[in-house]
C-alpha cells in the first residue's frame, strides 16, 4: 500500500467505527463529530503533504519498493538521521508544534523495536518476529497509532498488584493457545479517537516489580477491537472557528481513557507477556527512548519557532520594538531556540552505529533537551503574556468584526501601530490561543509532563550522568593546591 493520501486516512477511520465516548454519548463517525472532525482534516492534511513533498518525506521501502512515510526509515547513516529530521520538522512546522501525537512520534518507535526484535527474543523467539513483523505491518500500511504507557492515578504510594482493587489497572487476566485477554484501564491515549490502532507499552519512567508481572505488557491492536473503549475528555474545541479559536478549531488532538473489557490480543500480536524486567529495560536497551527523542526535539523546536514568529509579529503590530526589556525577552526565545538546534547538530553529527546496525544520535544532548524543555516552555508561555498583556484580554471575536452595528468600532479601535485592527486581532487570538485559552493551558501542561515527571526524570538523568571525571578534576586541582603549598 505503502503511504497514504488524507482521504485514505479518513475513509479508514470511517470504516473502522472504533468505539469512542465523549460527553458520556458513544460517536457515531468521528470523522464528522464536531469534537474531532476538524483534527481529523488536519491529520489528513499532513497525510497529504507527504505526497506534495515526496522528496522529503517518502522513501523507497526495502521490502516492498512502495513509497513509504520517511519518518519509518531504519536510519543507516547520519544523512539518514537528518533526512528523518528535517521531514519531522516539515509535519511540525505545519502545525506549529502544537500536534505532539503526529504519526512520526510513534513511528520512530516502532522502527526501534522492530529493528531490535532480538531484545525481546529474551522471553519467547516468537516474540522478535512479532515486533519485526508489526515494524514492517505499520510502515507498509503507513499506520497511526496511540498509545498507553500510565495505570489510573490511584494510590500512587503503592504498586498494581498492591491497589485496594487490584483490577483498575489493565492486567493480562487469561492466557489461552490463540492470544491473551486484557481487562482494566489505562492512560492516557492522545489521539485515541483518531487513529487505526493502539500500541500498549511499558512506562519509559516507572519501573516495575516481578509482582507486577501481570500488569506487564507489551503489544498494538486495532481500535476497533471489541471490548476497546477510548473515553474523551472535553473537547477543546468549541467550534469556534479558526479565527477566535486558530489552534483549538485546528490541532485539538484529545486524550482519552482506554478501557479494556476482556480484550482478546492474539498471541502475534504481542511483544511483552508479564515480565517486569523486559519492560523496564524495553526503552532504553532497544534505543527508542533516543530515536522517540529525536522526534520531540524536532517537533519542540518547529514549537519554539511559532512562538518566536507570534512574539516577534506582535512587537511590530504595537511598536514595542525600542523598549529594552521586550528586545531581552524576546531574545530568551532566540536563545532557546539555537540552543535546541545545537543539541540537534550534537545529536546528529555525534551519532553512532548501534547494535542492531540503525544509526542512533548521541542521547546526551537529547536527554539534555528534554529535560529541559518542559521548564522553558513555561517561560516561552510566559513572555508571550507579558508582552502581550491586557492585548491578550481586549481581543473581540470574528463575530463582532462582522457586525453591521460595531464592526466598523472594532476595525477601528483595535488597529495597531502597522497593522489594521482585523490583522492585529487575529495575531492577538493566536496568542491567546497559545497561552491562555483551554487549548494552551493544555499544551503547557501537556509539554511539563511529556517524558514524565520531571522532577522524577532529573534524578533518572542524575543517577546515569557520568560524574566521576568532573569529581576527579577538582580531587586532581586541589592535590595540586596541597602539593604546591607543602613546597
């Protein structure tokens, strides 16, 4: 089949009729449910634009021949690695960065286990060929997914298997000749209404115990397999239009509840089967935690130039451009931004052959970024209000501009020192859509815990940094210091 056009994409959906509830009512067709039809056009817009830019986003498959999605590609060298990134920039920069699920996110991560079948040879041969099989099974089908990698927030105190109800979380409960049967439930599925299919994953973060062997799994399924629920939050997007609402009324992707009621997973379709220990070790040791990294370095700094972009146009649009704090803050986004492609040059031009032959970027200075970069999006955010300010608040809807009876007001009162008042507003509810509307409160909590907790990852980067020859070079200066006072 190789890649898909947009309207493939959509007829898919429409043909699959996976069971998804929002506002407590089952959706008939998502793809025209005014909760998730507009994300839906813009996920096929991106479908659509690999084939506008074939060069730069398709490749030639090595098992078929077709053109598939280059966001799957194996990398082999490192031009291989700045090909996937610059074809990961073009989705991003087309939404801002404001889509942190697009395809290419999974897609690096199934290539990873897919590549490295033989880590989860470890338990069972059957279970590489199943992860080598789904790799070749999603890039040929130019499949999307979601996935669930938490249990509910219940006790977080305790494990799984030590919940008041150990059956709340997603458990393996039966395992027969043909497959396995999940029950329970799982978060938190960001575009779990949208896509063809779920892969359920370890934690990247948390780690588990033999005694959560049952709660232990890894594998991908359709979303219309029976006994799936994928339960929506709100939208947020209130359909609006793209005008008062330019990034809700466009890229709201959802994130959703998956409930397992006695789902049946055949046994081909697995990776993981009730081992703590695989799963705890499947990020790291299979090297998708670097290639997954790869691509939300490229999608948050596609991220930081849109909002450098807003800032930039609203200190031209109010005349601010002279004043010494709006040119120092407008530079914190400047230097945020060259700071996320040095560690992109890094990552790349340090990249090494692993063991399983796929080129693999340096992980410090990815690990460094995303450590970082949940804190400074919380800055970002915050320069665009301060600069903003009560511009952010005064901001009229389109309806207001089309009245006969105060259109003509606000053109006028709401015009900015070079540019007409529709143009300013428009940038201004772009703005506000960023930073303070449900939408961008969203994306900032949502870029605070997008690796996990982030004050739980820097001790995980803490307790793995090689400290040992920053320790050795003050013990060797201050043997120096003792060495040339005894004298």
């Amino acid at each position: 089949m190789g890649a898909r056009t947009g309207k493939e994409y959509i007829e898919g959906l429409k043909k699959r009729k996976s069971e998804v509830w929002i506002d407590g009512k089952k959706v008939d067709d998502i793809t025209e449910h005014k909760a998730f039809k507009n994300v839906v056009k813009s996920m096929a817009n991106l479908y659509d634009l690999q084939h506008e830019k074939e060069d730069k986003m398709l490749y030639t498959s090595p098992s078929t021949g077709d053109k598939v999605g280059l966001s799957f590609i194996a990398p082999k060298t490192k031009e291989d690695l700045i090909r996937r990134r610059e074809m990961m920039m073009e989705w991003s920069r087309f939404n801002g960065g404001m889509m942190g699920r697009t395809p290419d996110y999974l897609n690096t991560s199934v290539m990873a286990f897919g590549t490295a079948s033989s880590f989860f040879a470890q338990s069972d041969p059957m279970y590489a060929k199943n992860a080598a099989d789904y790799y070749e099974y999603c890039r040929e089908n130019d499949i999307s997914l979601t996935h669930t990698l938490i249990h509910p927030q219940v006790n977080r105190s305790k494990t799984q298997a030590e919940q008041k109800d150990p059956h709340l979380s997603a458990k393996i409960t039966k395992k027969d000749n043909d497959g396995i049967y999940v029950s329970g439930c799982r978060l938190l599925a960001t575009q779990g209404g949208i896509t063809d299919e779920i892969v359920v994953f370890p934690s990247t973060l948390n780690k588990s115990s033999s005694k959560d062997d049952p709660y232990s799994m890894a594998f991908g399924i359709p979303n219309n397999t029976p006994g799936l629920k994928f339960i929506s939050r709100e939208s947020f997007d209130y359909g609006k239009g793209t005008f008062d609402h330019p990034l809700g009324a466009r890229f709201e992707e959802g994130d959703a509840i998956v409930v397992f009621d006695d789902v049946f997973v055949p046994w081909e379709r697995v990776f993981v089967c009730e081992d703590a220990s695989i799963c705890n070790r499947t990020y790291g040791e299979t090297n998708a935690v670097i290639h997954m990294a790869h691509q939300v370095i490229a999608k948050n700094t596609a991220k930081t130039e849109f909002i450098l972009g807003i800032v930039l146009s609203m200190i031209d649009a109010i005349g601010i451009e002279k004043f010494q704090h709006v040119k120092e803050k407008a530079s914190e986004i400047m230097v945020i931004l060259e700071t996320m492609k040095s560690h992109f040059f890094r990552a790349e031009h340090n990249a090494k052959m692993d063991q399983y032959g796929n080129m693999t970027p340096d992980f410090a200075p990815l690990n460094a970024a995303r450590n970082w970069y949940p804190k400074m999006y919380q800055r970002l955010v915050e320069i665009v209000k301060i600069l903003g300010a009560s511009g952010l608040m005064g901001i009229p809807t389109q309806a207001d501009f089309d009245s006969e009876e105060i259109g003509h007001l606000v053109h006028r009162y709401m015009q900015g020192a070079n540019i007409d008042g529709y143009e300013k507003i428009q940038l201004f509810r772009l703005a506000w859509d960023v930073t303070m509307s449900a939408f961008g409160s969203r994306q900032a909590l949502y870029e605070y815990y997008f690796f996990g907790d982030p004050v739980r990852m820097s001790n995980v980067y803490y307790d793995a940094y090689d400290k040992d020859p920053y320790k050795e070079m003050i013990s060797e200066f201050l043997q120096r210091t003792k060495d040339t006072a005894s004298v």
